[in-house]
C-alpha cells in the first residue's frame, strides 16, 4: 500500500514541476518578445532613415559647410537648411541617448546607419565643437559624438561589417 506522505511528496514534486515549466515558458516568451520589440525598433530606425524626409534633408546638406561659429550662424539664416541640419542632428542625438541607456545595441546603429552617422559627424565636427565653446553650450550634439565614438569603435571590433568612412568630395 502506498503511504499517504508519499502521495503528498509526488503531489508536491508534480507541482513544484509545473511551476519551473511556467517559469521556464515565461523566461522564453519574454525573450521572443523582446527580440520582436528590438526588431521593431531595428526596422523604425532604419524606416527613417531612408524616409523621404531624411533623403531631402541629406540633398539639402550637400553643399552646406559648417568649420566654425561664423559658418553656423550663416546656417541659421536658412530656415530650410536650418530644418535639415537639425533633423539628421536631433535623429542622431536621440540614438546616442538610446545607446548611452543600453536601450539600442549599437551593432544595430553600425549597420544600419554608421554611413549616415559618419558623414554627418564627420563633415560638421569641427563646426560643432566652435559652436560648443563660442555659445559655452558643451552638451551641443554630444549625443552624437558619443554616438559616432562608439559606431566607430564597434567598427574596430568588427571589420567584416565595414563600417562607413566617406571619402573626401
């Protein structure tokens, strides 16, 4: 005849295994579900970057040269130019902030827009860090700095996905 605490002891066991099965399952559910909101996330970045929006703002930029304070004030003349400027700076600016936070792997910024990123820090840094100490504004885009620093240094780690270095024009 089987004994009373052994019942109990098999219930307890069943139970205690049903419990580690839910666990398990809501470990892996989160998991999938975190990966689909970083897909998502992957796909809203990349969405907007090539939006045509970006595009205009990125021809407007072409012929805009910015090395110094007198050279950005000239850019605040021009509204439109102005708009584009700031749209491809707040957009990196806001993803340096996501990154800094861990909450953008910057595998994720390397490839899909180390180009964008590049050409922009690269063709107004020396603009930028004027306007930095003429206006006595130091956090001026140092998101995006930021943001470059580590693109370039994923890149380092990383050669096979090549991250962008423009060419001079």
């Amino acid at each position: 005849m089987v004994d009373l605490s052994e019942i109990q002891a098999a219930y307890y066991m069943v139970a205690a295994t049903g419990v580690l099965v839910a666990a398990v399952f809501y470990i892996l559910n989160m998991k999938a579900t975190l990966q689909t909101r970083q897909a998502q996330l992957y796909m809203q970045i990349y969405n907007e970057s090539k939006s045509r929006e970006m595009w205009e703002a990125d021809f407007d930029l072409n012929n805009v040269e910015i090395r110094n304070n007198d050279d950005f004030r000239e850019l605040l003349k021009d509204k439109g130019k102005w708009a584009s400027f700031c749209q491809w700076g707040t957009y990196f600016e806001g993803m340096g902030v996501l990154v800094r936070e861990n909450l953008l792997d910057i595998r994720l910024v390397a490839e899909l827009i180390s180009g964008e990123l590049t050409w922009f820090w690269e063709k107004y840094e020396a603009g930028i860090r004027d306007v930095r100490k003429t206006w006595e504004f130091p956090r001026f885009y140092v998101e995006v700095e930021y943001l470059y620093g580590r693109v370039k240094a994923y890149g380092l780690e990383h050669p096979e996905i090549q991250v962008a270095t423009p060419k001079p024009a």
